[in-house]
C-alpha cells in the first residue's frame, strides 16, 4: 500500500466516525427513544456545537469525495512522490483540525484548515497533470 492510500484510509476512517459526537449530544438531549425516532417539530434542540458538528461532518464528506478521487487517480496513474504522500497526511490532519476547530466555533481558523486541505487536493490534481 502506498502511503497516499494509507492516509487516505485514515482520512476516511475518521470521517466515518464525525458523527459520534453529536449523535452522542442528540442522546443527551432528546433521550434515547427520541434519537432514533423522526425528528420533529417538537425534537429537543442539539447543542450549538452539536450542529457545528454536523456541518463539519458535512463538509468532510464532500471534501473527501474530492480528495479520495484524486489520491485514487494518482494511484492509476502511477504518480506518488514525497510531496503528494506529504500532501495526504497533511491532509488527513487538515481535515481533523477542521473537525475540531468548526466544532469549538472558532471561524477564522476553521476557514485556514479548510484553505490547508484545498491545497493538498490541489497538490494532487497539479501532480497528476504533471504540473508539479
């Protein structure tokens, strides 16, 4: 296994688990019974960070689409050096830190992990182009 796909492993592992968090909170706020019935008008409201969660895990999600088609396309193609295995594992802590900052409700630096993982995507799709 290449070192891209082992971070890209990781990276969607962890994505995979972005929602325990805020199901735990939607437990703690609606009980048991009302989690895992349908949501509605009367459903206890989740925690502010609890819904900044749900938008993290949300953009995870897309931005792995993005970066999991990329780390694969280079794998096909045969494109892996130092600097894309450096973009994946940065990528893998851009994506936490995203996580974790949008959770707390810190905007400016939520916006900079984000900037940090488009560029480790963008390092992929310049390698395969054979720009870089």
């Amino acid at each position: 296994m290449t070192t891209e796909l082992y971070w890209l492993t990781l990276t969607t592992l962890m994505t995979a688990l972005f929602w325990l968090p805020y199901v735990l909170n939607r437990i703690v706020a609606r009980g048991l019974m009302g989690t895992l019935g349908n949501a509605g008008p009367d459903s206890a409201p989740q925690a502010a960070w609890a819904e900044r969660a749900i938008a993290a895990h949300r953009n995870g999600v897309e931005n792995l689409v993005i970066f999991a088609a990329l780390v694969l396309t280079a794998n096909i193609v045969g494109v892996s050096s130092t600097l894309t295995a450096g973009a994946a594992a940065a990528y893998f802590f851009a994506r936490l830190a995203h996580f974790v900052i949008q959770t707390a409700g810190i905007p400016v630096l939520r916006t900079l992990a984000f900037a940090a993982g488009w560029v480790c995507q963008m390092i992929f799709a310049l390698s395969i182009l054979g720009m870089l």
